[in-house]
C-alpha cells in the first residue's frame, strides 16, 4: 500500500537495521567510486531520525555525479529505503529506470527482490515468488533478512502459512541483534499461528524437529484452548512456560503478547450492529446494514459465525450511549457502528471502552488518540485527497489547479490534497469555486487559468491602439493537472467547458464523486477523459464480484449507495482481521471499498483504485511507469 508522509516506526527499524548490516560490507564501503566517503553515513543518520525522504535526497544528489555503475547501486538503495518506508509506488517507479543491461550481476538479486515487492504491492503474490531469487547462505545477511521478509509476505498472501512460518522462523536467527525489528518478525510469527486451526497446527508440529519452533506451536496449542474453555490465559502461559524455559516467549515480550491476546476477543459469539436507520441517514444505515448481512450470509461455512443484533439508534446521536450500554449489556462482544460522526465522537471520550468497537467513522478530531478498544473505519474523504496527490506526484504532474464545489465536503478534500501535495513538492497555482446546481461554469475556469487576465489584456491593447483586434485567448501554460471536486451532474457539464477553454490537453483528476455509480454510457460521455479514484466495484466491471451481484440482484437501486455496501461488506469481513492490521505495520487488507490498512492511531484508511471515462464507461487505469524523482521537500 501506499502510505506517503505514513512512516512507520518498525518499518523505519528494520530498514535502518539493513542500511547497517549493508553498510559493513564491501559494496558500501567507500571506493573512488563513491561520491562522497560519507554518503553512508550521513544516510544511516537521517533513517536513524526518522526522516528516509532525507536519505532519497541524498542519493539523487549523488546520482547526479556518479558513474553509471554506482549510479545503479544507489538507485537501488533508493527504492530498497523507499519500499520499507512506506513508500511502494515511488520504488516501484524507480526501479522502471533500471534497465536489465545495467545490473551488473552483483545487484541482480537486490533487484529482483525490489521486483517482488512491487508485485506484492500490487497484489499478485504468485507473480512476488517467481519473482524471487533463491536463498543462498553465500548472500550478504542484509540481502538474505530482505529475501526472507518478502518471500514469507508472498507464501501469506497466497496462503501458504506453513512455509511462510518456516521463513519467520529462519529470519528469526538473522534478526538477533536488532531486538526491535526482531520484535516485529515474532509479531508475524504469532499472526501465522493465530490463522491456523489445532489440527493444522499439530500436524505442523510432528512435521517440524526445531524446538523453538515446536514452542511456538504449542503455545498457539494452549492460547487456543484456555480460549475455549474461556479460562485464564496466564495461568495457561505460566504452565507452558514451565516446560520450555529458554524459549523467545519467555520474556518481556511473551508477557506484552498475552497481554494483548487478552483484550481481543477473536471469535465474539453476539456482534451488534448500531446504526441510525431511521431518519435522515436511513438510507445509507440501510446499505451498510444489509452490505454487512450478505457478507454475514456468505460467511456460512464459518463453524464460529457470531450471531448478528441490529439496533437503531434512531435520529438523535447523543443518545449513542443509551443503546452503547443496552447492547453490552443484551450479551454484545463486539460492536460495529455507530455511523455517525458526532455519536462516533461521544463513544471516543472515555480512554477505554468495554467491548471491541468499530465505528463506521471517524470522530471530529481525527489527530485525537482513540479510546482502548476502539477502531474506525469509514468512506473518508481527505483520504481521496490524499491520494491523488500521490498519484500526481507519481507521474510527475507537479503544477495543479482546483475547481471544487463551494461545499464542506469539496473544501475538506481540496485542504488534504493541497498539503500533501505540497509536502511531496507540488505546487498548487490557484483554486476556482462554484456554488452547487451552477449549469455556465466560464467565469471559474476562466479565472483558475488565468484566461480572464489574457482577456482583460486585450481590452487593454485595443483601448491603446483605439481598434478591434482579432484574439484568441490564452490559458495559462504552468499548469499540468486540474483536480476536479464535484458531483456528476457538474463534472458532467464542467469537462466539456474545460475544452471550450483550451484545456482540454490538461490531465483531469477528481474523487469518487465525480461518479454516480451507475454506468450510464450515455450521460457519461461528457466525462470521458476524466480520471478518478473509487471502489473497486466501480473501477473494473470487467471482473463482478459474486457478493456483489448478489447485492445488485436483491437491491437493484444498489448504486445509490454501493460505496455503503461495501462499507458495510468491509465492516463484517474486517472483524477477524483487526488485530492482523493492528500487528503489522505493512498488513493491508483487501477490501470492497478499497485496499485497507490501520494507521497507529487506530484509524483505517482506504487506498482507491483508479480509472478513467472512455465512451462513458470506467475503465481500470494503471498509473504510467515514470520516473518519481521529486521527493517532499519536507517531513
């Protein structure tokens, strides 16, 4: 996933940790070659401070005066700090600047492991583990931790636990002297685990002659049945601690771990689903109440399936805590909803609430720590901001003006993207508003592109010369990008007004709003062009989920409020694997309303896909492979 200016403190451990173990061996150490003795050093300190953006600067500066051969390795570099950063596309990028001829073969294995990871990051793990080099003791230790890692993350994506638990276990070994990063590997260890039923795991067991290995499994063994049995699960610990006295268990980290198992509640046997469904957000309760039912009912072969309680909270979110309480106290393990920001906000106030909790948005202030126990997930806005800018940023669109909708929602959009877009070394010219149901859109086109000014000059000149002159007007020539914030009836009108005033060449981008939902070749022509981020139910229709036609089969006014169904799809599914995300800082999940991935707050965010109108219809589109060389200025 791409999570840019979202550094993530153990991912910024592990890549320092291989930046070190790098830096110690031959192809680090300064040579002639090297643009400056200090190069290395001065990158392991700006990893150490947190700021890898720093480091990106510091390579390209010597790019630029390096021979084609350290040029190579330090690209390399490059997109080896970036992917471990947080930062997947903008390595992905770079590697498309390597060509096949330039890797001499001491870096063949480094890049092919960088390849693996984008295609990780693209969700095509089978593609990730061909991809892959075999293991070889002969390979420097850096480059064997970064093999093991992404080929352990490729045998989970595709499901085959075993074998990604055998690489956890062999990185284990590599990983003891960076007792942070190795903190991270156990956490990836135990997730394995925690997947997996008894009878799997016992017969992984009588497979397997590593005793610290043999360890672990039985400590899932216990966990799993004091869990059962609902007993106490540090009386369980101590008993198995007793019988395997040196194990990585038996530590401070085996007590935080039991500690955190005890406050999740992985199997709730009554979940309650709190949503206003009557009154003014009725429509959109309904869609996600009945996204989360099919979810619910697909989910039949699951022998631990909860039962399922539906609650209205009626019209009035300030009596959230009235129904809250009620459903604890009906037998509720776990709550998903309320819907509601301000409800959402009120449950947030208490530093701990007593059951797990996903609300279905996000409290009002959002750079507030949430209550213990509480996760929020929702269609949030600024998320789409944000990730446009990456987008641009990506394919080198580095001058942009706006023209959003004069709304709340419009301006909150327009703010996220305008800083993020800044901080990754954009340039925001100038914003154009229109007020909602506005059908002539001239006067802000022509305003944001300065065409209002190229017409007033030539009042100006004809004044002067005291005579008519032929003209055509100019728009300005600095721009590269217009985001576009509206709903479809405007974009629809405003796309075809963009060409009338010779911006037509100009990419377009704008947020999900920009689609209706439903695809309507017709009406939609006018948008063709456009490129905009959504769900991927609404990007790809070339692929129809099942649940999905399921859901337009009993609902056929479906795509009014898809984005809700999936929202609701998401919610039931995300469940099992809230603690997975909490546990891995580079987990996703992939989800209908997007690709899912926790920040440390405890908030979720989405990553869109992307697509672009032609012949009225949206189509998948992939972002072109350029060059991503402008790096956010600051962090």
């Amino acid at each position: 996933m791409i999570r840019v200016n979202r550094l993530i403190r153990t991912n910024l451990l592990v890549a320092l940790c291989l930046l070190v173990a790098a830096c110690s061996t031959q192809r680090y150490a300064p040579s002639k070659d090297r643009a400056s003795p200090s190069l290395d050093e001065e990158i392991t300190q700006a990893m150490g401070e947190g700021r890898p953006l720093a480091a990106i600067r510091l390579l390209d500066k010597h790019m630029a005066e390096a021979s084609l051969k350290l040029k190579v390795e330090l690209q390399i570099q490059a997109s080896e700090i970036l992917f471990d950063s947080g930062y997947p596309e903008l390595a992905a990028n770079r590697l498309t600047q390597l060509a096949a001829d330039q890797v001499h073969p001491g870096l063949e294995n480094r890049k092919k492991i960088l390849q693996a990871q984008a295609w990780l990051y693209q969700s095509q793990p089978d593609t990730a583990l061909a991809t892959l080099p075999n293991f070889s003791g002969a390979m420097e230790q850096s480059t064997q931790v970064r093999l093991l890692e992404t080929r352990a993350r490729g045998f989970t994506q595709t499901n085959q636990l075993y074998k990604a638990l055998l690489d956890r276990q062999a990185l284990s070994s590599l990983l003891r002297d960076n007792p942070e990063a190795q903190t991270s590997n156990y956490d990836k260890i135990w997730i394995l685990l925690n997947k997996q039923p008894d009878e799997v795991l016992l017969m992984q067991k009588a497979q397997h002659q590593n005793t610290e290995l043999i360890g672990w499994i039985k400590f899932a063994l216990a966990i799993n049945a004091a869990r059962r049995e609902r007993i106490d699960l540090a009386e369980e610990y101590q008993n198995w601690a007793a019988f395997h006295p040196g194990h990585p268990l038996v530590s401070s980290y085996g007590q935080l771990l039991l500690e955190r198992i005890s406050r999740t509640t992985p199997q709730p046997r009554m979940i309650t689903l709190l949503l206003p469904l009557s009154g003014p957000a009725g429509p959109a309760s309904h869609a996600v109440r009945d996204g989360f039912l099919a979810a619910y009912f697909a989910d039949d072969q699951n022998p631990s399936r909860p039962t399922v309680v539906i609650q209205d909270t009626g019209t009035d979110p300030s009596t959230i805590w009235q129904y809250y309480n009620q459903a604890i106290e009906n037998g509720a393990e776990h709550i998903v909803g309320p819907l509601q920001k301000q409800a959402v906000t009120l449950l947030s106030a208490p530093p701990k609430l007593p059951v797990p909790t996903l609300a279905l948005n996000y409290s009002q202030d959002q750079a507030s720590n949430l209550p213990e126990g509480m996760t929020q997930f929702g269609l949030l806005p600024e998320d789409e901001g944000r990730q446009i800018a990456e987008h641009a940023i990506q394919e080198q669109l580095t001058h942009a003006v706006l023209l959003l909708e004069n709304t709340d929602w419009a301006k909150r959009i327009a703010q996220s993207f305008t800083q993020h877009y800044r901080a990754l070394g954009g340039t925001v010219l100038k914003q154009g508003r229109f007020n909602p149901g506005t059908s002539d859109f001239s006067a802000p086109i022509r305003g944001t592109l300065n065409i209002t000014e190229s017409l007033a000059r030539h009042r100006q000149l004809e004044n002067t010369l005291g005579t008519k002159l032929e003209f055509i007007p100019t728009r300005r020539q600095d721009t590269d990008l217009i985001l576009l914030v509206a709903a479809p009836i405007e974009a629809r009108q405003i796309m075809p007004q963009l060409k009338f005033h010779y911006a037509g060449d100009i990419p377009t981008f704008s947020t999900s709003h920009a689609f209706s939902g439903e695809v309507d070749t017709d009406v939609d022509r006018d948008l063709n062009g456009l490129i905009f981020i959504d769900i991927p139910w609404h990007t790809d229709s070339s692929q129809e989920d099942p649940l999905f036609a399921q859901i337009k089969k009993h609902w056929p006014d479906a795509h009014r409020y898809t984005r809700f169904y999936a929202l609701g799809v998401d919610a039931y599914q995300l469940l099992p694997n809230i603690e997975t995300l909490k546990s891995s800082s580079d987990a996703f999940f992939d989800g209908r309303s997007g690709k899912l991935f926790l920040d440390v707050s405890g908030r979720i965010h989405r990553k869109l896909s992307q697509a672009e109108f032609s012949d009225g219809s949206p189509t998948p589109r992939h972002t072109p492979n350029q060059p991503a060389s402008l790096i956010e200025k600051q962090e």
